[in-house]
C-alpha cells in the first residue's frame, strides 16, 4: 500500500547566541505594569529552573524568516534527492510572517511558501504553495495536510517547512519573552508503495477555541509607559501549562488508537520543544493513560536547552538533528515507531504516528 514518507530532512539554527545572563539588566513588569523588584539575574535562573532553558538562538539582523527557511529546505531536497521541479505543495508553516529586525510589522504578502519557491528558482506552476497558520502545531499539521492532499490523489510530493523568528516579536519586559527563539526545519514528504509499513501511519488533530482561544495572543508590552498601539506575542503561561498536561495526551493516545500500535512500540516521541517540564509532564501523563508510571529512558528527544522554543521549527529541527546524529544518544532505525506532537496557539493541538 501506499504511505507518506519522509525522504529528506534539513533545518537551520541561528549563530547569535543569547544566554540567559543576557538578561540580567532588563527591567521585567508584571501583565499590570507593575515593575518586578527581583533583579534580573535571579528572574532569569529561576526561569532556567522551570523551563530547563539556558540559552536559545536569534536570526542574524539581515535574515528573515523565510531566508532561514530557504536553507532548510535546500539542505531538506538535497538530503532527499529529489528533483524541486517535481514538487507538487510547498507548505510554510509559521505564525508572523517576515519581519524586519527593528521593526515590529509582519509581512505575509506575498506568502513565504511563495517567497521560498521563488528563491529556489522552481518554475513549475503546478507546485503550489501555501502557508499554514496554525500556532506552533504548524509543522505537524502541514505533514498531515500534505498527507491528505496525497490520499486524496492531487499530489504527491511535498516540500513541509516551519520556521519562525520570534526574536521579532518579543517584549523585552516580560519574562516569558526568555522562553522564545528562532530556527527554521523541513522535510520532503513522498507517496510512494510501502511494503514494509513505513510511513505515516495515523494522525491526529483538534482546535480549542472557547475559553482558550487567547491564551497565546499579540499585545502590548508590560512597560507603563509603551506604546499600546505596538503589540507583542503574549501567553497566559499557567493556563497553557494546565491545558497542555490535560489535553496533549489525549490527543497523542488517540492517534496511537488510529494507527492500530501498541504503546511498548514507540521508540521516540518529537514533541514540541517549550518547556522542559512541561514536555516531561505530558509524556508522563500520556504513560498514565495506558498504566505506565513512567516513561522509558531517553524516548524523548530534547533541544529546549540550547535552543529555546522556536515554535514551529522545535519539532522539525529536532528530527533533522537526530537523523544526523547530532545527538547522540539518540537514534533512528528502520521500522521504529515514533510520535511527533505539538500544542499551541488557537488552541490547537495535533499528532502524528510515524514508522521508520
């Protein structure tokens, strides 16, 4: 039968390194303009405490979102081998656009997925490309939306992109903006037979938008006496935390229901890189779910360390990593079962069940 399966990967990780004794002379206000006496230094050690984030990466000042993004798919076709005139999709998931270092305007049109085609020099009309706003799910929902445009017989190769330069974005007043990166992933998806069951095997995706529609947003900074007409990514920390514990797992069970595996199968699970405790919460939870106390070593692969959440790019990046044995204590082998999953903005959550 016919699968969906990852022919290529590549990302791109920023140089510019910023530390979190970086921060050590802002001046952090509360969501009430209220300013934090805590000095910096202590803000940010704390925050390395909870989040397990020491340092991440921001995009050079002359590159955009889709200038990283162009690197990591070239590196994604030359890993596949395959020829980028016969792409059928490009899909760009991101969330801000392009923006320009020292300005706060996001810039979508034209749409990156375009922008990246352009750059590649692919003269094909019938690749077609699109971007995908989806929070940080976005790469994870792009594979599953390339998926159904292969089952569905319109296409049948694939070019899935996430990247993101947060860095744009941030309110250097609030101290969630430590938590935030730059980077960029991708990955050549084909259809093609697959007599050894590689390939995707099931997904799963939902949108939560009644109480918990503005938990991520754009608004004004936490200082006084800012311009309130100038917006910033914002989150309602604690209330994403809860309703990823409660709601990742379910999700993440319910695709592994879809893919008709067993829990002892999966050899690594890809979740989105956000918080270091937050990631062990909800795979432990998702063990609970089939009476597992705990999860087994080293199932989850993690950059949040060194590399902040970089939203959509967290999950892509860390795939190409893996698969280029650029952590080494972790590795692939052919008919390994893995997960990726993700939550974020909307709020949206989504899963995958993939074989090797």
């Amino acid at each position: 039968m016919k699968r969906t399966v990852i022919t290529g990967t590549g990302s791109y990780i920023p140089d510019q390194i910023k530390r979190n004794a970086d921060f050590q002379h802002h001046r952090f206000f509360t969501e009430s303009n209220e300013l934090i006496e805590t000095p910096a230094i202590e803000i940010s050690k704390k925050f390395q405490d909870i989040t397990g984030i020491a340092e991440r990466r921001y995009a050079a000042e002359d590159m955009s979102s889709s200038d990283i993004a162009l690197i990591a798919a070239q590196r994604a076709i030359e890993d596949s081998g395959i020829d980028p005139e016969t792409l059928d999709q490009i899909i760009f998931a991101h969330n801000f656009g392009d923006v320009v270092k020292h300005t706060i305007q996001t810039d979508n049109v034209p749409s990156l997925a375009s922008r990246v085609k352009h750059n590649l020099g692919i003269k094909n009309p019938f690749c077609v490309a699109y971007d995908v706003l989806f929070g940080c799910p976005g790469w994870v929902q792009g594979v599953i939306q390339a998926d159904n445009f292969f089952k569905a017989g319109s296409a049948s190769k694939a070019l899935v992109i996430g990247s993101e330069t947060l860095s744009r974005v941030l309110d250097d007043h609030d101290r969630d903006s430590m938590i935030f990166s730059d980077g960029a992933g991708a990955c050549v998806l084909e259809y093609r037979d697959s007599d050894d069951d590689q390939g995707l095997l099931a997904s799963a995706a939902m949108s939560f938008t009644l109480d918990e529609t503005y938990f991520i947003h754009l608004g004004k900074s936490n200082y006084p006496d800012s311009d309130g007409r100038i917006r910033y990514i914002k989150m309602k920390g604690r209330k994403v935390y809860e309703f990823a514990l409660t709601q990742v797992p379910q999700a993440m069970q319910h695709c592994l229901s879809q893919a008709g595996v067993t829990i002892d199968q999966v050899k690594k699970i890809f979740i989105h890189q956000a918080n270091e405790k937050l990631d062990h919460g909800v795979i432990k939870r998702f063990y609970k779910l089939f009476d597992i106390a705990e999860p087994p070593e080293l199932i989850m692969p993690m950059s949040v360390h060194e590399l902040g959440n970089s939203s959509v790019a967290t999950v892509p990046t860390l795939l190409d990593r893996v698969r280029r044995g650029k952590l080494p204590e972790h590795s692939l082998n052919k008919g390994d079962v893995i997960m990726f999953a993700s939550v974020g903005a909307g709020m949206n959550i989504n899963a995958i069940c993939y074989r090797v």
